[in-house]
C-alpha cells in the first residue's frame, strides 16, 4: 500500500505544481487520499492529451481495469488499488467514478461544443464529480457539495482557457462555437493569428463569467473542515491568479504556458489565508 502511494504522488508531482503544493496544507491522512484521487484522474488524462500509442485502446483497458477493481476488490494497477481504498473508505459512488472516465472517452471523439450548456454536460464528468470526490475525502457537509461543483467547474475552464493553444494544436477547442460567434470569431478564425481585439472581448466575456463562478464557489469554503480550508483555497486562488493574466493578455495563450511570478505567489498565499480563514 505504501509504495502505491509514493506512485500516486509521484503522478502528482511530475503533472500539478499548483495542485501537488497546496496538497501539503492537507494533514496527512487526507493527502494521501488525493494523491490517490488525483492519479486516477490524471492517468486517463494522459492517455487522451498525450497519448504515446493508440488512445481508444489505453482508454478502453483503463476502463476494464477500473470495472474489474471494483467487482472484485483489488487490481494490478497501484492507481486502481489507491483509488479503489479510497473510494471504499469515503463512500465515493461507482457512479461519479463512471462519469469522470466517460468525460475522458469523449475526448476521443468530441473536439467541439457548440453551446456553453453542451460544454457543462462535458464538465459534469470532468471536472465537477472531481469536486464532489474531493469533497467527499474532505469530509464536507451535503450542503457544500454545490460548490464543490462549482469549483470544479470554475477551475476547468481555466484550464481550458490556459490551454487554448495547446488545444488548438491537439485540434480540440473547448470555448462554446455560440460565444466565439457572438464576438464574429469562426473556427477558421481560432489561430495564433486571430483578430486581437475579437478575442480580447471574447476572453473578457469568458473571464468574467468564470469569474462569477469562483465567488459562487468559495462561498462553500465555510463549509470545508478548518484543517483542508487552506490547502482548497491555496489551488482557487492560484487558478483565479492565472485567468487574471489571461484578462490582462489575452494572447498570452497563444504564446507561451502561463507561470507564476514570486509576487505572484506572495499575493496567492495571502488571498487564499483570507478566503479560508477570514471570510
């Protein structure tokens, strides 16, 4: 079990610099349990955005592995063994489980969403059950379970507004085809050559929406045992870090993998301090 474990956080460290530090304000009981979460989340993942051979096949035994750990108890693979204690421990449905890796086999063949409630149908596999999972493991109250989802969703769409190049170069765009248009932006359009000032009002209209959803969502933070509070709101806040370099240069995801700056950092452990603990 234990060298399951270091497997698990070794996927954290090599894939999340966000998510894998603010994991250490976590007592160490739970970090081990998202260690575990987030291996099974992340495998999948990278079987889809990164794939080394054919990813229907990877996604497929992925699945017949998951199917086979949670029929007998056990399996070969340490994500499964990790995730599947967890999952047992906490109670986690078999249900949000099937969700998430149906979201991932999507990718397989989904590149595009036409509208905004088309993208949050994909969401709810990958990203809000994350939430709910996590919530669970953190032991929060059924009452905060709907800003769990909120936060997940909130924190993927910044993922996939930071992402934008890179999956324009995978040929996937997850912003809504209805709020390109509504900014006179085709698909034709959706190139490191785009209009600046059409996408510049496009990744406004998106950063204020997504914007929105992280008020909503750490309105729940209350609700989050004081022991976890930091550590959610350390990773919250460093995604709202992140959209705001997006509103201040849009182009910035066409260019480069946005970083964070010392000062940046300094700002993020503060507001995250004063989200969990202040308000």
């Amino acid at each position: 079990m234990e060298s399951d474990l270091r497997h698990c956080q070794e996927i954290f460290r090599e894939y999340s610099r966000t998510y894998y530090y603010s994991s250490h304000f976590f007592p160490a009981h739970i970090r081990e349990n998202v260690y575990a979460l987030y291996a099974f989340f992340r495998t999948p993942d990278e079987y889809v955005d990164n794939p080394v051979s054919d990813p229907e096949q990877a996604i497929f035994h992925f699945r017949a592995e998951h199917e086979e750990a949670w029929a007998t108890g056990t399996s070969n693979s340490p994500v499964l063994r990790s995730f599947l204690a967890t999952a047992q421990t906490f109670a986690i449905p078999k249900a949000w489980a099937d969700a998430f890796l149906d979201a991932m086999a999507m990718d397989l063949t989904i590149s595009r969403y036409a509208t905004y409630e088309d993208l949050c149908r994909y969401m709810y596999g990958s990203a809000e059950v994350v939430g709910l999972m996590m919530a669970t493991v953190l032991g929060v109250p059924p009452d905060g379970l709907d800003a769990a989802r909120e936060l997940g969703r909130a924190m993927q769409l910044t993922n996939f507004f930071r992402d934008i190049g890179e999956d324009w170069e995978r040929g996937r765009i997850y912003v809504p085809l209805e709020d390109m248009d509504h900014f006179g932006i085709s698909e034709r359009d959706w190139n490191a050559r785009i209009d600046p000032q059409k996408f510049g009002a496009l990744m406004h209209f998106l950063a204020a929406r997504n914007d929105a959803q992280y008020r909503q969502a750490h309105d729940g933070l209350r609700l989050i045992p004081w022991q976890c509070r930091m550590a959610v709101a350390l990773a919250s806040i460093g995604y709202q870090r992140t959209l705001q370099h997006i509103e201040r240069d849009p182009a910035v995801v066409w260019r480069a993998r946005i970083s964070h700056s010392r000062t940046d950092y300094v700002s993020i452990l503060y507001r995250a301090a004063n989200a969990a603990y202040v308000h």
